[in-house]
C-alpha cells in the first residue's frame, strides 16, 4: 500500500485556514469587531484553504510521474 504524504507547508497552510474560519465567529460573540475585520479573516482562512489544497494536488501530480 502506497502511503502520500501531505507536504508541511500544504498542511500548516490549511491548518491556519481552518483556524481563522472557524474562530472568528466565536471571537466575535465576546469581543464586537467590524463587518470588515469579520470578512477579511474569513476571506484569508477560505484562501488559505484553497492555496493548501492546491498544493496538495500538485503534490500528489508529482508523486503520479514517477
């Protein structure tokens, strides 16, 4: 069985991105920010996300050439 690895950049990329999604509405249930401060740590988690998901499949490209 062929075990692939995530790469540790990929990873911390979509660790932090769940992170900023995810605490962001619990944050802001105690301390009050802005619409545009909530928008923009949540557009920066989803695109966190994103960018670590593509690397995962251009990872996962690379290991397929071989």
């Amino acid at each position: 069985m062929k075990r692939r690895s995530i790469p540790n950049s990929a990873l911390a990329c979509l660790i932090i991105g769940l992170l900023l999604t995810t605490f962001n509405p619990i944050i802001n249930r105690y301390y009050p920010a802005p619409d545009m401060v909530k928008g923009f740590m949540t557009g920066l988690g989803l695109s966190l996300e994103v960018i670590a998901l593509a690397k995962i499949q251009q990872s996962k490209k690379q290991q397929q050439g071989c």
